[in-house]
C-alpha cells in the first residue's frame, strides 16, 4: 500500500474541482440544498479525495443526491458521521485541518487547526469529543466537537493511524503504524495513559535490520470485538495479533496469523474477527471467544477491507490488487463467489448498510462506488461520483470500514 506522504503528494498535484453545493447537477437531476428530509441512515457519504468533495447517495435509488464542497486542496481522507446524524466530521489532510459540516446547511460550519497530515479519526458516543491522529508530525488532536476547537494534542506516538473508542467513552486505543506498540488514551484527563507493546518485531529487528527497520510496518487499526472486552492489534512485521484485555489493558495472548497482516475486522454477530494477511494473500479466521485461528482462508493481492452482510453470515474481502471481491459463508468458511469488479481498478474500503443487505465500496481509479447485493452479490455501478473516491461511511453501518 501505498505510504502516508506518497498519497498526500498525489494529492496536492491534482487540480482541485469546487462543485457548488446549489448548483452542481448529475444525468439532468438538481442537488438537494439540505439532508433534513432524509432519514440519516438512508444516506451513504463518500469522500472524494482529490475533488475535495463529498459525495451523497440515497441508497433507495442509488442517485448522488448532492456534493458537499470541503475547500480547495483539502483532500479529505476520512468522513464519519456524529452518532446523531446532524454532522459530518472529515480530515482534511491537505490542509492540515479537521472539518465539522452542518447537514442542515451542507456548509462547512467548523474548520479546525490539527497537526499535520490529520487522518483517521474516531468519536465518542456522546458526539461530544473527536481523537484525530496527525501521521507526519505524530501527534493526536482532542477536539472538542461541541465548541468547535481543538482542546489539546498529545504526543508520544508514532504515526498514529487507528482509532477505537470504548463504548462508555472512558479510553481510546491508538495504533501506532511507525511502532509496534498501541496507546491508551484517557478520555477524562486526555493524556497518553499506557503504551503497550505489541509482538516480538523489536526482536526480529535486530536480526534482520535491513527488513525491519527500514520502513517499520507497525499497528494499522485497534480492533474492539463486539462486546468491547478486547482490542486486537495486528502487527505488519511480526505476522501477529496481540489481545488486548480492556479491562485492564494488558496483552493477554498473541496469535501467529500470515505474513504482513493488515488489521482484524470484527463480524456482526460477535464470533469472528478476521485479520486479511497481504504478505502471503490469506485470511485468518479467529475465534473471539477463544482467541484461536479456527481456519486461513485463500485471499487475494493488496486487500483492503473485509465487510459483511446478512448479521455476519457472508464475508466480502476486498482485493485492490486484482480489482476483486472475495465472498465467503461465515457458516462454512467456502468461497462462494470471487466478484471481478474491473480491470486494473484501486478498489478502496466499503461501508455496508444499516440493514446489513448492501455494500457501498468507493474504486478511486474510475471515480465510481459500485453496490453489491449481499442476497444475490449482483454489483451495480454509481459513476461519476467525484475524483478518487477514498472512503465511505454510513450512519450506523451494519459492518463499518470506512477509511484505510
């Protein structure tokens, strides 16, 4: 995958589109001026990184509804709705800030000094606070999302890529992509808490320095199980996931999976939690309840995402390196269907909805979201939904992935 700084690049060389909130129009159809007429959960937001948009489909006819303008040179990484559904919180990373939209209005009401390069983000459930990870100066922004400002902003990680926010809003666990460790958070005295180390890479560093240390391939995301009792923290060098007990915040068990993992993906109903391995392109299938590898499964080039339909019955794992869909039963681990997308298409990371039946994902090299059925797996195309569609998010997704 490709780093940090190389997708900021290509970022800040494209030419930047502005589509006026009024008066941009798709195949005849005038944009919406407000999203107070729809049910919050019906609308599916997808950031387009290098238009500097975001993209509103209603998922009952499949139609962009309408863009919501960011500001020249923003390229947005990462949009997540607060758990109301009145806001629209985006990372821009182009420009160093953290943006609150009014879905009211579909104006940018907040604009927000972060550190740099702010990326991923998560909130707490109250909508009240919002921990943005700053990847090149290494820093994470405690905004308080209420006053609009950012409160303070911690240091002492190490490219802080993925957020998890306990359900009670009482801590929050930092991956740390250049470091092979998670921090803890403490939501109340907002500092840095706890640094837990992860694996045993800092070993093989030391006999292999060419491989290890040149680029360290650290925590991509910490990932609650459902019940919130454990985070899992895989590790891209060591072809690990530490366990982490959240109750007391200490490593429980670590679990040898393939080589280069990229994150775990919890399933709906609570059972699974599956870790796409991109070094040797398989899937580890873990039991949540006992922390074990209950099966690997075949995967595919450079995937990207694993979502789910149907409360965790069918699993769809994203491959961006062969423009592929991997669908497999949750019930029998058999690959059911291997959806061919394109040819030579950056599929990105997908969304599914509320209802658990379709999956949003957002292809960059096409500019199109393509919708797959999860009862038939037919796929169905939106093109022409900004320039490099990057991430999608919808409020209360059955199975969220909504940035990588």
């Amino acid at each position: 995958m490709k780093t940090t700084r190389q997708w900021l690049f290509i970022g800040l060389m494209a030419v930047t589109l502005a589509f006026p909130v009024t008066g941009w129009s798709a195949q005849g159809r005038s944009a919406v001026d407000s999203l107070s007429g729809y049910d919050p959960k019906q609308l599916v937001f997808v950031i387009n990184r290098d238009s500097s948009d975001v993209a509103v489909i209603d998922s009952e006819t499949d139609a962009v509804v309408t863009k919501i303008t960011l500001g020249a040179f923003a390229n947005g990484h990462m949009a997540m709705l607060t758990n109301d559904g009145k806001k629209l919180l985006v990372s821009a990373t182009g420009k160093d800030r953290f943006l609150i939209v009014d879905l009211a209005t579909l104006r940018v009401e907040r604009t927000i000094a972060t550190g740099r390069s702010p990326e991923h983000f998560d909130i707490t459930g109250d909508d009240r606070l919002a921990y943005v990870g700053n990847m090149e100066d290494s820093t994470v922004s405690v905004i308080d999302l209420h006053e609009g400002k950012e409160l303070s902003r911690l240091a002492g990680f190490f490219e802080p890529h993925g957020f998890s926010v306990m359900p009670d809003g009482s801590k929050v666990y930092v991956s740390n992509v250049g470091a092979h460790e998670v921090g803890v958070v403490q939501t109340q005295a907002h500092q840095l808490a706890k640094r837990l180390a992860v694996g045993g890479a800092h070993l093989f560093a030391a006999r292999d320095p060419d491989r290890y240390l040149s680029e360290i391939k650290g925590i991509a995301s910490p990932t609650l199980t459902m019940d919130g009792k454990f985070a899992y923290a895989a590790d891209g060098d060591g072809g690990e996931v530490a366990v982490i007990d959240t109750r007391t915040d200490k490593v429980v068990t670590t679990i040898k999976v393939g080589e280069e993992p990229w994150r775990a993906y919890a399933s709906p109903d609570g059972r699974w939690m599956l870790v796409p391995n991109n070094g040797d392109e398989t899937i580890s299938v873990i039991s949540a309840a006992t922390h074990k590898v209950m099966t690997t499964l075949k995967g595919g080039p450079e995937m990207t995402g694993i979502n789910f339909v149907q409360g965790g019955k069918k699993a769809y794992v994203i491959s961006r390196g062969d423009s592929t869909v991997y669908v497999y039963d949750m019930q029998t681990f058999r690959l059911l269907n291997r959806l061919k997308i394109g040819t030579n298409l950056a599929l990105e990371t997908a969304s599914t909805t509320a209802d658990g039946n379709r999956i949003y994902l957002a292809s960059s090299t096409d500019d199109s979201v393509y919708v797959i059925d999860g009862a038939t797996d037919q796929v169905k195309r939106i093109a022409n939904v900004g320039r490099y569609p990057w991430g999608v998010t919808i409020l209360g997704a059955a199975s969220p992935n909504y940035c990588h």
